[in-house]
C-alpha cells in the first residue's frame, strides 16, 4: 500500500539528493522541474534540455514546460535543476544557464508559478544558478558527493530505494551481448502451457483463470514475494504464455491499475469472447508447482478492487484517464514481476510485451525518458510490436499521462516530500 509519511527536506541538496530516487536514476543533459504546494513537493517533470539556443527555441521550450506544469492545479511555485556538463570545465556554466532559466522564469511567472530556486549540476560540481556569494558557492561549485550523501539521499536507500543507471548508459541502447539464457525449466513449462492454453484465449473462463493467476502473483509481489525461477518456473513459464495473447497482456494491465472488475467487463465490452460450451471450464490453475503449498485462491473475491460499480474502459486506462488515481502498489509489483519474466538479450513476442509494459508503466509515472528506452528494446526484441509502435506515437506527440500530471493521482516514489 502507498505510504502517506513524509521527508522533510532542509537543504537545497536534500532536494537534488531526492531526484534520482524519483526519477530511478541520475538525470544527464536534462531539465528537472518539480512543482510546489506551499511547502509540500508536487508533480516531477523531467525533460531533456534543449539543443537550440536561440531566443525563439528557448522560448518555444519554456511555453511546452509551463504547458505540462500547470496541469499540476494545486502548484504555486517551482524549483528547477539544469544536469549538464557544459561550461563547468572554463568556468562558464552559469553564463550558459542563464539564459534558459530566465526565459523560463518568465514563462512560469506568467502561469503564477514562481520559480523559487534553480540549481545546476554536472558529474562533478553543483551550484545554485542565482547565488553569487563565494562563501556559500565557491568557484566551481560544491562537490557533487554532497549531494550523494545527503541526509534524506541517505535515508531513502536505507529504506531500499535504487539509483540506476541513465537510459541513455545502457537501457536506451538494446543488448549486443549474448542472451543470458533463460532457466530450462521456465521454457519446458511455458512451451506446454502454450499448447494448453492458447487456443482458449475467446474464453472468458480461461480469462477469469489468467487474472487470477496474475493478481495471485502481484499480491505476492507487493508483499516482498518475488518470483525465482528455482521454486516458480512452473508459475513463471504459466505467466510468460499469458503475455502471448494481446487480449490476456491488456486485461492483466487493466487489473492492476483499475481492478478485476474493469478487467472482466471491460474484455466483454470489446467482444472478446466467443460463444461457449455452457461446459467448457477453461483451464485448470490448481496445480501451478506453487512452493510451500501455496495455492491460488479462487478468483470470485479479489479485495482492494472496489465496489462492482466501479468499472472503466480498456481504452481510458491504456491512456491513463481512469481511475482518476491507480493502484500503485500494484502496478509497481506489476512492473517487478514483468523484469523477472525475461532476460537481457531476449528477443520474441514475451520480451517485447514485457518490455512495452514496463515502458508503460514508466510513462504512467511521467519518466518518458525510460518509458522510450524500454520501447526501444521491445522494438529490438521483435519488430513491429504493435503496442510498442502506438505508445511510441504517444512519447512522439509529447503526451504526457494523466496520472503523472496530478498532484492527487501522481506516482510519489518512496515516500512524499516537504521542504
């Protein structure tokens, strides 16, 4: 469940210290602008900075910024951080930021949002963009570490949170190494299911069977259950098959952010189902070589999925227009579940769907930049992946999701901050 504490930040680099633990890893060449409601931290955006310098480009750049920020309703100021290397090596950093910040400090000040600080770090040093006071902001700047080391840095990978690496140092660019090879027993498990099951996917039972098995494996999940291929390969090589059918990939998204009921009506309102033999049954998920002897409840009780009233399309949770606030935690176990279904290297229909899911999932929580890189993989890993191409359009157009530009709905990360 979603955690409602809070961190107080005091220093400017608590603040940057907490960037990387929201975004997954350290910004490169980006602009991070993160909106404020009174004290309380509010909406992230992170973008990459603009290549053209000219008044015209740096103006169009700050209209497209003030343009995402004030779908953040609540926010009545900003703080910005510039991530760039330019101009740290001949002392001209702040000359060549100035520009940029100004022009979107003139933009912002027209949507009443006061940009109450702005900041400029590069692999090295960091600096405030407006203090010249040498005594607080010595030439070049404070060490970066500083920031690394902060007290709330601190506290958050105390509590587990991970800084990965940039997209652009290793999850941008697809695998060129060999595969690691997935576990023998996962790919003898999956390639039977595949003859069991596929052929019923117009199925509703079948249907009802898959998303019980999928909100088994997330409730486990977001308890600290992962999956290991030594005990779950059965179950793993179960969940890889399901991943091959678009209608099943879709209602298992659909379940996880809105809910089994959205999953179930929203497949009968597309016509997914066929006519079916009043004795049909669908498949058997008793006996998935659970560990322990664990065993999958049946699928009529799901708590946490809300009152049968509460139902949405496909189509406005693809897009991140309903619920007006997702299940978090489970998309997030959602997203833990997928990376342990595949393998870096792997190419065919089951990494792309894990990969494009993945790329969702990121998306939804306003990281594009990671939302495209894991797109690029699916891409790579088999080519022409429909859903992939459509959420590839969506980055294109410069859409951001719904739930990553309101305060209320918005991914918050480990924990929620104040300053």
């Amino acid at each position: 469940m979603t955690t409602k504490r809070t961190m107080t930040i005091h220093r400017p680099e608590d603040i940057l210290g907490y960037i990387p633990h929201l975004l997954g890893y350290w910004p490169e060449e980006s602009l991070v602008a993160i909106t404020m409601q009174g004290k309380l931290l509010g909406a992230t955006l992170r973008v990459d900075l603009p290549v053209r310098r000219s008044p015209r480009a740096l103006a169009g750049f700050a209209e497209q910024i003030r343009h995402y920020l004030v779908a953040d309703e609540a926010a009545n100021g900003v703080v910005l951080a510039l991530y760039s290397d330019a101009g740290w090596a001949d002392g001209t950093v702040v000359q060549q930021s100035m520009p940029l910040i100004e022009v979107l400090q003139a933009f912002l000040d027209e949507a009443d949002l006061t940009v109450r600080d702005a900041w400029l770090i590069g692999s090295n040093y960091w600096r405030s963009a407006f203090c010249t006071d040498e005594s607080c902001c010595p030439d070049p700047g404070l060490p970066v570490d500083r920031i690394k080391d902060s007290q709330l840095s601190a506290e958050l990978v105390y509590q587990g949170s991970a800084v990965g690496p940039a997209p652009n140092t290793g999850l941008r660019q697809p695998s060129t190494g060999a595969a690691i090879p997935l576990d023998p027993l996962v790919l003898e498990a999956e390639s039977r299911f595949e003859g069991q099951i596929l052929g019923m996917w117009r199925s509703e039972r079948s249907l009802e069977s898959v998303l019980t098995v999928w909100h088994h494996v997330l409730t486990r999940a977001e308890h600290g259950g992962p999956l290991k291929a030594a005990t779950d390969a059965k179950l793993m090589g179960f969940l890889r098959t399901t991943l091959k059918v678009p209608a099943w990939r879709d209602a298992v998204v659909v379940m996880a952010a809105a809910g089994m009921n959205s999953a179930k009506s929203g497949a009968g309102a597309l016509g997914l189902f066929s006519d079916e033999d009043p004795h049909e049954q669908g498949f058997d998920v008793g006996d998935l070589g659970l560990p322990d002897g664990e065993s999958i409840p049946a699928a009529a009780v799901f708590p946490g999925d809300g009152e049968p009233g509460d139902v949405f399309t496909y189509g406005d949770v693809l897009l991140g227009m309903r619920p007006d606030r997702p299940c978090w935690s489970r998309v997030d176990a959602l997203h833990q579940v997928l990376a342990r279904l595949c393998v870096d290297g792997e190419s065919g229909e089951v990494a792309a769907a894990a990969f494009t899911l993945q790329g969702w999932i990121s998306w939804c929580k306003g990281s594009g930049s990671i939302a495209h890189a894991f797109l690029v993989r699916a891409e790579a890993a088999f080519p022409g992946y429909r859903l992939a191409e459509l959420l590839m359009e969506v980055l294109g157009q410069g859409t951001v999701c719904r739930w990553a530009s309101r305060p209320g709905s918005a991914w918050r990360g480990p924990r929620q901050a104040h300053v």
